[in-house]
C-alpha cells in the first residue's frame, strides 16, 4: 500500500447463496447453487483522487460500493483505510465508528434514499447526532445551515420536505448527508443516472468542486463512460464480478486492452476523443452549469 493511498481493496470477493429450501433440494437432488457477484477484485484510491468503476448492469459495480461502506460482509478479502480494515473483527464498537465516520454513501436514487417524512432539516441534522459532531442545538442548526449553503442550497430548505424539491436538489441534499459527518471517503452509486443531462452537469461540478475544497476521495460507480470520462483520475472496468482492466482515465478510453473496454467504450460513442464535444461534457466547457446554479422545483 503506497503512503498516498487512503483505500485499498485486496481479493475482494462476494459470494451468495441462491439455493433453494434444503427440502426441495432432498426431494429434487439438487445441489446448491451459489453467485460469485464479486471475484477476487483489488485495486487502490490515492488520497484526494477518484477512482470509477465501470460495467454493465450485474457486473458487481454496486456490491463493491456496498462493502466499501460497511454495509455488506465480504466473503472474503480485505478493505483498508488508511491501513485500518473495515471488517477486523478484534476492534471495538467505538474504534468502528470512528472509521466508519469518515465513510459516506451518495446513493442512485435521491427519490429513495431520503425519509419522506423527514424534514430536510432533520435529515441532515442525523449524522451529527449519531456521530456526537454537534453540542447543542444551536451549533447543530448552524452546521445543518452549512451544509445546506456548502451545496448550493437555502437556509430556508431546511424546513421543507423532500418532495418539495427537484431530483437534483434532492440529490444535492444527498450529498449535504454525506458531508455531514466530515468523511474522508464518498462512494457515488451512479449518483447522476436518474438526473436528466443538465442536472447531472451540475451534481457533477458540485463533486469536482467539493472534492477540491475539501480534499475528498471517491469511488464512482457508474457504467456511462462520458460521466467517467469527467470524473475519474483511474478507472476499473469490471466484468462478471473481475476486474479485467485497470488504468488511467486518458489512457484506459484512448488505448483499452481488453475486447470487453473496447465494447463499453463503442457503446458510448460520445466520449471518443476525435468526436466534437457533446451534451455529456458540459461540466468542463460550460461555466453556466457550474455547481452553483439551482435547479426549479
């Protein structure tokens, strides 16, 4: 593990079990069936840089996003950060809490991720009490402010509800969650795919910046190669559970090694580097879309 490296993923695998009821199988003599979603996959982030895992659907992407959280127990294999594994069991309850404070989740969907009962407010406000971040309410409602302010949102929002926002002031909401706890490491599930184009532009812009300003580290999980295309230092394409190439983003999209990155690439012609730019790269070309903008309700 280099010194600049804040995770590393070491023969990282996931195994379920999809048998069916041991009865059935007595009766039918038939013997287990199992899924390897994830097969021996390893890989490293450096601190402050982004790294994107690609694929289609089913290939594993977001079970690896899972465990890198804390959320899923991996069958086997390590995740470290910062040398720290996620999942040694001989650490105490408190020793996992600090670590798991610094890692945070920015999910698909900001229309299910978000308690609809909640006020914006409340939800933010969440984290810091579970975390001991805030004493008292009055500093507790002046870090909710920030954040909201930190993502390009209103104080005012604060007292509204989900559904009285758009998809991607949701999902900036989203992301003022995962800030909330200070995090060191976000993992972004396709955070953009159920944004239309020149939202996603805006939610992206909005990562580069706080990623800038706050020194944050990603793993990106997404199968649009243009989105990769912006957003990733180094890239892992992912096919069937195994990562089948690993490179930098310029070299990865301009000189891929496996039939499998040429497919995913020719399936997304727009980010071919001889190609006018398009719709998808907005984020770098148009200041009119930089994070700061706001969305309609």
């Amino acid at each position: 593990m280099k010194t600049t490296d804040l995770i590393q993923v070491e023969g990282l695998r996931r195994r379920f079990d999809l048998s069916e009821p041991w009865l059935v199988r007595l009766l039918a003599r038939r013997p287990k069936r199992f899924l390897d979603a994830v097969d021996d996959v390893s890989f490293s982030i450096e601190r402050g840089k982004t790294y994107a895992l690609v694929g289609e659907s089913g290939s594993g992407k977001s079970t690896i996003a899972l465990m890198a959280v804390g959320l899923l127990r991996p069958s086997s294999g390590h995740i470290l950060i910062d040398g720290h594994n996620l999942y040694d069991r001989s650490r105490s309850e408190a020793e996992h809490r600090r670590i798991r404070q610094r890692l945070q989740m920015v999910f698909q969907s900001p229309y299910a991720s978000l308690n609809p009962r909640w006020r914006v407010g409340s939800i933010l406000a969440e984290p810091l009490r579970v975390f001991g971040l805030a004493q008292g309410p009055k500093a507790e409602t002046h870090r909710v402010h920030e954040l909201l302010e930190q993502v390009g949102l209103s104080v005012s929002d604060a007292s509204r509800f989900p559904h009285e926002f758009s998809g991607g002031q949701r999902q900036r909401i989203s992301i003022a969650r995962a800030l909330a706890s200070r995090p060191d490491f976000i993992v972004c599930d396709e955070p953009t795919s159920a944004l239309d184009v020149s939202v996603q532009a805006q939610v992206l812009n909005l990562l580069k910046d706080l990623q800038k300003d706050l020194g944050l580290t990603y793993l990106f999980i997404t199968h649009d190669l243009a989105v990769v295309r912006v957003m990733a230092h180094r890239i892992g394409v992912l096919k069937s559970g195994r990562l089948v190439e690993e490179e930098d983003t310029k070299r990865l999209i301009e000189f891929p090694q496996s039939d499998y990155t040429r497919m995913l690439i020719r399936s997304a012609p727009r980010i071919r580097p001889s190609e006018q730019v398009h719709a998808a790269t907005i984020p770098v070309c148009f200041p009119e879309f930089r994070s700061n903008s706001k969305e309609l309700p």
